[in-house]
C-alpha cells in the first residue's frame, strides 16, 4: 500500500504554518482595519462570505483564501496584538463555525496567515432555507498602542469563501472541552508526551468515490509563566516546541485492527510566550483502493506532540460571541474524485518533510 504524490493518485498534504513575517511583498491590500482595539467585535474581512441555500442536512465544505494580516507600525518591546479570525454561518444552532487564533508580536510572529475551514450543516427540518457565511477578524490585547492599524493582504486582492456540496460521506467532529467547560481545555499535555484529540470512526459511504480527504484543526496554547489557564502547572521556558499530525488506522466491520496506521505529514511550530496560542490544521488525503481489503473504515485522530518546553493545553469546546461560536479544535472528512481541486487543501503551506527526532514523517509503505 502507497501515498502517492500529487498527479499519481493519493495526495498527503499537511496544513503546515509560514514561517514569521513571510507574507510576499507582491500581496496586495484587501482592506486596512483602524483603530483595531476600539470595541466592535468581528470586522469583516471584505467580500469574503458565501450565501447558501440549503435542504434540511445539507452539508457545505468551507474555506476561505489564504491571506495575511500585520499590524501598519511595527510592534516593539512587549506589545502584542491578539488576532481571532473566525468562519461562522447564520445559525442558532451552537457551534456555527470555526475558528484560527495567534498573536501577532515583535520579530517573532509579524504576521499572522489564518487557515479557517468548516463544515455546515443545514440545521433546519423542511424547505430549503438561505444561509450566509462569513470570515471575520476579531482583535484584541492589553498592551498594543492605541490607535494600532492592521493591514490585510492577499496574492489577489480578494479572499473568496470557498463553498462546496458536491462531496460524497461528508462528517465533521468538535474536540469537547472535558477538563475544564469553562476555560475550554480538553487536556494538557506533558513535555516528550503525546496526545491522541480528535478521535473518529469514519465510514466512507460512497462507491463513486475513490479517495477520502481528513482535516483535523486543533487550538494549543503554551502553558506559559503567567499562563490564564487552571488546568496549566506553570510554565519556565516560555515557549513550547509541538507536532501535530492526523492517523488514519484501517479497521474492519467489528473494529479490528488491519495493518499499521497511516500517518499525514507532519506540522511543526515552536509557540512562544508571546505568541501563547496557535491553531494547527493538518491534512490526510488516502485512496480507498490502498487500504487492505474489507478494511475501509478508518479509526482517525490528531496526534499532538510536545518535544520540549512547556506544557500544552489542547482546547475543547467553543468561544461564543452573541450569536456566534466558533470551534476551538475540529475535524471532518469527505469522499472526493482524484483530480478535483480540493479548495480546503491549504496550497500555501508546504508540508514539513524532515521531522526532529522522535517524529514520524509521512508514511509509506
């Protein structure tokens, strides 16, 4: 069994980060936000929303353009700018989106390139109703100057809100907060230790397509020295150094396990003190034809590893902001048509190919 490249069939991609400050300077400017820590909630992020129309249940693949945001002046010193840019949907129905939080400080971290996908569910029993969907940027901090501008560009100019309905066996999971409900903490986890978030049973549904995309997207947080965190002991190096990753094990019909996992590539990011949290979004994409016979199901998660540094915290649950909530972590799947041009791909972050030690790669066999 193989994970082929891109044009021979499978594609494993992971939904890796850029490194600070390395937005283009050919990007062109979508819209300037002013005065970002005067009170108003999410600002919309300019011509990025879709209107749906939907049946009852009806399922829609999301996903918004790449694009960058850094603040006009120059953070320096300790100043830091707190940025959540979430995907939501009009819905009463809680949670109705997803979304991507860092903070953009000095040298460190410049700028910020969210990755925000989602899946909708119609929530509604008969008719078809309309739906808007909408990317939109919170801001937030204690100490940025006053009066603080921050620049959005993209390649284009734009960002389109990508929505799709034409997917086979489409399913979607929230990581729950168990540890704390209140503070959204599913786990923390220990230095040289690993996670298992995200857990799904999937069960591809359809013969007509041949391949099965997995997104699993998890909010971590460094447990920092003056961590806000209950569930966090106190942190004493100010920074964590993580690994995430999605497995895919093949089960057959009664749960047993058939040869060994299949693993996406690997993302890496070392979260500082200041930064304090980052979403990580990974990607698996498997052809069914490779997974041993009668073993189609797939037992999926995210593995998050700590390889140094201080303790993580995997968050659970979601944020609400009125009729808003927004995931911390999720995941979803779908069945697909080798050659479609997945938009949830995240074409501009390269997978990480050389792991540190103790970290697996992209596996094939």
């Amino acid at each position: 069994m193989t994970l082929w490249a891109l044009g021979a069939g499978l594609i494993a991609l992971a939904g890796g980060l850029h490194a600070p400050g390395s937005a283009r300077a050919a990007d062109s400017t979508v819209t300037v936000f002013t005065d970002v820590l005067e009170p108003g909630g999410y600002r919309d992020v300019p011509g990025a929303s879709v209107r749906l129309a939907a049946a009852p249940g009806q399922r829609y693949v999301l996903h918004a353009d790449r694009f960058a945001m850094r603040t006009v002046e120059p953070l320096t010193g300790r100043d830091y700018l707190g940025t959540t840019t979430g995907l939501f949907c009009t819905s009463d129905e809680k949670p109705n989106g997803a979304h991507y939080g860092n903070n953009i400080v000095p040298v460190l971290n410049e700028t910020v390139e969210p990755a925000v996908r989602w899946v909708f569910e119609a929530p509604h029993t008969s008719g078809v109703l309309a739906y808007t969907c909408t990317v939109a940027v919170d801001f937030y901090s204690s100490n940025a100057p006053v009066g603080t501008d921050v620049r959005v560009t993209s390649l284009t100019g734009r960002v389109v809100l990508h929505a799709e309905d034409d997917h086979e066996g489409v399913a979607h999971w929230v990581l729950p907060a168990t540890l704390d409900p209140v503070q959204h903490a599913w786990d923390v986890v220990a230095p040289g230790a690993t996670a298992v978030a995200l857990e799904r049973t999937y069960e591809p549904v359809s013969p007509a397509r041949p391949a099965v995309a997995v997104r699993q997207d998890a909010q971590l947080s460094t447990c920092k020295r003056q961590t806000p965190y209950r569930a966090c002991p106190i942190g004493s190096h100010q920074y964590s150094e993580v690994s995430t990753w999605v497995q895919a094990q093949p089960v057959d019909p009664a749960g047993g396990v058939c040869g060994p996992p299949l693993r996406g590539p690997v993302s890496h990011a070392r979260i500082s003190a200041a930064e304090h949290h980052r979403t990580m979004p990974n990607a698996l994409e498997l052809r069914k034809a490779d997974l041993p016979e009668g073993c189609e199901r797939l037992d999926l998660s995210l593995q998050v590893q700590v390889r140094a540094g201080d303790f993580v915290l995997v968050h659970g649950g979601y944020s609400t902001a009125g009729r808003i909530g927004t995931a911390y972590s999720h995941g979803y799947a779908y069945e697909y048509r080798p050659g479609s041009y997945l938009t949830d791909r995240l074409p501009w972050a390269a997978p990480v190919t050389a792991a540190p030690a103790g970290v697996p790669a992209a596996a094939s066999r």
